[in-house]
C-alpha cells in the first residue's frame, strides 16, 4: 500500500496540475475576447468615421441652403414680410413636420 505522504502529494500535484490547465483555457478564453472586441473597435472606428463625415456633408449642405434662402429673403423684402397664408403654412409644416 502506497504511503500516506506520497498520496497527499500526488494529490496536490494533480490538484495544481488542474489548476495551470484552468488558468491556461481562462488566458485562452481571455485572449480570443480581446481580439474580439478589438476587431469590434476597430469596426466602430470605421463607422464613427463615415457618420463625422456625412454629418460634416449634410451639415455644410443644410449651411448652403440656409445661407442661399436667407439671400433670396433679402433680396425680395416686400414679399419676405408679408404673411403666409393659412393654407400654404399647413401645407408646408405638413411636409417638413414644423409643429
């Protein structure tokens, strides 16, 4: 029969060689998140930097508009004061959702 020493230290040999195998799947498993996550990133990045730019296109393009009605307005005074009939404003705050 085997000693009382030598199985209570093949015991904790096999207790700590479970161990480094738990540690080295939870590193495995800990690595493949990372590159996941940083391929996710790095696709985010992507995206963020095609919607800064159509924002910055329709953002110059809503100036453009502004700046080309505000000119019109100024160059036809009589007409820019006067009101809008009823009907006109609903139709358009129909279609541009104004109120």
């Amino acid at each position: 029969m085997l000693s009382r020493p030598v199985i209570i230290l093949t015991a904790a040999l096999l207790l700590a060689l479970g161990v480094a195998y738990w540690g080295l799947s939870e590193r495995t498993r800990y690595i493949q998140l990372a590159k996941a996550s940083s391929s996710q990133v790095t696709a985010l990045e992507a995206r963020l930097t095609e919607t800064q730019a159509a924002v910055l296109a329709v953002q110059s393009k809503a100036a453009t508009a502004r700046q080309d009605t505000q000119e019109v307005l100024n160059a036809n005074p009589a007409w820019s004061g006067a009101a809008v009939p009823g009907p006109v404003s609903d139709s358009l705050c129909s279609t541009i959702r104004c109120r």
